[in-house]
C-alpha cells in the first residue's frame, strides 16, 4: 500500500491505496514519465481501510545520503534534484546531517574569537 498524508489547518489526515491488477499492468508497460501520463486511469488503485499502530510494518525509502530535512538548509531543494534511495529508518527532523550551516556558525564563532559570551562588566 501507499500511504498518503495532507496537512490541512489543525489536522493531518493520512489514507491508503492499494494497486489493483490493472494498475499494476499498466505500470510495468508505462514507459512515460511526463505528468499526465497517456492512459493512467482513477481505477489503477483503489483505497484501502488503514490501521495506526504503534509499529508501523513496512519500510522507508529514504535518500542515500541520509539527508531529507531541507528546512534548515536555505533554498537547496528543487524538483529537478537527481538522488539515489535506499531501504532504511530516516534519521531524525533535527539530526545534525541536516543543519550543517548551524554548525558551521559555530566553528566560525570560535576561529574569530567570538567565542566568550557578551555580558557587560557592570564593576569596571
């Protein structure tokens, strides 16, 4: 199944699609990979009843390099990116593989010296 999740105002909905036979057909025999597809038809999948668990049996396909959190990178993301996939857990939304540049400030702070707090000496 393929699990979909929306994000509207004060709610996530998630819902689940299995494909059907025919789905499958057309899948393997599809060789185009434009938007709209010439013969892709509604009655390719159909939705299934979904479970939520505290264990969730599947598997996630996550980048290569382990990076998929660009939130805190700026404007590196684009449609057009090229990336390979691999079977495994993603590493956590705040893991430090996807804030390079926050840790980089901090090692600029240091080669400049700015490294000691800035608090007044109200004594001197």
């Amino acid at each position: 199944p393929i699990v979909t999740c929306s994000f509207t105002p004060g709610s996530c909905s998630l819902t689940a699609y299995k494909l059907t036979p025919s789905g499958f057909e057309w899948g393997k025999a599809n060789r185009d990979a434009g938007a709209n597809p010439q013969g892709y038809a509604p009655t390719h999948y159909e939705k299934v009843q979904m479970l939520l668990s505290d264990r969730f049996l599947g598997f996630f396909m996550t980048p290569e390099d382990d990076v998929w959190n660009y939130n805190f990178m700026g404007v590196q993301h684009s449609k057009s990116m090229k990336y390979d996939l691999k079977l495994a857990n993603p590493v956590p939304f705040y893991d430090e593989i996807h804030r390079p540049y926050h840790f980089l400030n901090f090692t600029n702070m240091d080669a400049m010296g700015m490294d000691e707090a800035d608090v007044e000496d109200h004594y001197s």
